[in-house]
C-alpha cells in the first residue's frame, strides 16, 4: 500500500495549505509526526478490495486523517499531555489556545474535502462518525477518577471514541464502492472491532510498554485518572489493599506508586486478561471479511487484525 499511502500524505499536505502561518506550523508539526496511519490505512484497503479505484479514495483516506488529528490536538489539550508520538505535543509546544483553534480548522477542513466528493452518503458517515466521537471525549471525561466504573461504561467509550473512526473508515470504502447493505455493515463491523481492539492494547501498553516505544509517557492514562480495563480487572482481582491502592490512584490521578500498581496489575493477570479480549475483538473483525472477494487487500486485512493485538507500541 506505500504508493497508496504516498498519494495520501500528497492530499495531506495539499489540504493543510492555509495563508494563515500559525495553522501551517501545527497542522504541519503534528502531520508530520506520522503515526500509524490506519484509519486512513482502512479507506483504502476496503476501496481496493471492492474493486474501487477512482481518486477519490486518497481525498476520503485524507478526510478521516484529519478528523483524527482534530481529535488528537483537541484529546493533549483536555489530558494536559506533554508528548505524542516521541515529540512533545502541539499544546505543549504552541499553547492550549493555538491548539484548540487549529484543532478547529483541521475538523472544518475534514468537511470541506468531504463534500467535495459529492456524495451524500458519505457525509452521512462522516457526520455521523465525528458527533459520535466528540460523545465519547465527553462520556471519557464524565469517567475521569472514577474507581467504580462498569467495564460495559469502559468499553462504551471506547466504541464511542476509538471504534467509530475506524468503523467510519471501512464504511466509506464499502460506500465508494457502491457495495451492497450487508456488505457496508461487514467491512463497518471489521472496523468497530478492530477499533475496539486497537484501543484495549493502547491501554494496557500504558502498563506494560516503555516511553520510547510508545512515544507517550508510561502511566499518563493513571495520572489522568483513567480508569481503563486492566485497573478494572485488577481491582475486581486484587486483594482489599490492592484495591485500595488502585482505588486511590485512580480517584487522585497519582503515579507515585505506579511501580507498585504495574506490578498488581500484572500479578493479577489483568494485563493478560486485556490482551486476550482485545483477540477476541481481532478475531470478530476477521470473521467480518469473509464478505470480501480472496484479494491481497483482504489478506492484509486479516494480517491488520494480527499486528493490532500483538503489537508493542
């Protein structure tokens, strides 16, 4: 897919042109970051695998880049974090202000290259995708410090905040391809699936990975008073002054005795447990694409399924 991808990051860099100068140094700063570039990753593969090839699969690919990037300028501000993807991070580097304010104009430049396409459906994804996304950043942030959130209310936001873009991104390379009802919902229930996986190896690599692979601090999910699932399991698993433990850190956003809370976390297997339903989720997106014709895209997307849970940043 690198010539795909290079057309992309063409489109990328086209549509991030603006006359005002502070726009072009933080789109451009946290553009060139990089990434994994997986939702737009998805456009393209679906597209590819439904037979579509016209141009305007780069332009989609672009537009949900951008929604994510939005997101991603809008997420440092709200969190207060300082690095992403090994740099520092555009607030941390321009300010809250700057950074909210280009955070806008990447959301708004996402519509316009959406409309672009001329197709009403996809604005109905899109649309549809972005509100569900900013619900999950305000449920996420209804949650922060709370030791006694449900695991189902966990894993809403993540379908709300992670899984809908990568569910919108497959969609739309079902849409482009004029594919059929049943089809559309296959490749949207990969991506749902996949996002959801994504996201629970995110959140126990925030336990188990090193800052220089993850490009984030270790912890920075407990010091903003995350509760995500391998502190829930270790709570429900750990014995009373583990759980207290937890219950504290989670409630005051303290990375003191992060050692010690990794160190449970472990020990309880709840890192383990995480892992294993994020391949459960991994192995529900694979059973999704046997709608797809046999096609090196597929087999890519069966080997995306793969690489998301087993990865280590």
């Amino acid at each position: 897919m690198a010539a795909d991808m290079r057309e992309v990051d063409g489109v990328i860099r086209e549509r991030l042109a603006s006359d005002v100068v502070m726009i072009n140094q933080i789109a451009h700063y946290i553009i060139s970051a990089g990434g994994k570039r997986i939702r737009p990753l998805l456009v393209l593969l679906f597209a590819n695998a439904l037979g579509f090839g016209g141009r305007e699969r780069f332009e989609l690919a672009a537009t949900v880049e951008f929604i994510h990037t939005a997101t991603l300028l809008h997420d440092d501000v709200v969190d207060e974090s300082a690095l992403r993807r090994g740099r520092q991070t555009a607030n941390a580097l321009f300010g809250n202000a700057a950074s909210v304010l280009v955070g806008d104009f990447v959301y708004s430049r996402a519509f316009q290259m959406m409309v672009s396409v001329n197709k009403m459906r996809v604005l109905e994804v899109l649309a549809d995708a972005t509100n569900v996304i900013a619900e999950g950043e305000v449920l996420q942030l209804m949650n922060m410090h709370d030791p006694d959130l449900s695991v189902d209310d966990y894993l809403r936001v993540i379908r709300y905040k992670t899984a809908k873009l990568f569910e919108a991104s497959a969609r739309i390379g079902a849409v482009l391809a004029d594919a059929d009802g049943e089809v559309e919902e296959s490749c949207a229930a990969y991506g749902r699936s996949l996002g959801t996986a994504f996201q629970l190896v995110d959140d126990l690599l925030d336990y188990e990975g090193a800052t220089e692979q993850l490009g984030k601090n270790v912890g920075d999910d407990l010091r903003e008073g995350k509760p995500t699932l391998p502190l829930l399991l270790a709570m429900e698993r750990g014995s009373a002054d583990e759980r207290n433990l937890i219950r504290h850190a989670i409630e005051h956003g303290e990375v003191a005795r992060l050692p010690d809370i990794v160190e449970i976390v472990r020990n309880t297997g709840a890192l383990a447990a995480t892992r294993e339903a994020a391949r459960a989720e991994a192995d529900k997106a694979a059973q999704a694409l046997q709608v797809l014709p046999p096609s090196t895209y597929r087999e890519a997307l069966l080997e995306l399924c793969f690489r998301s849970v087993e990865r280590s940043s």
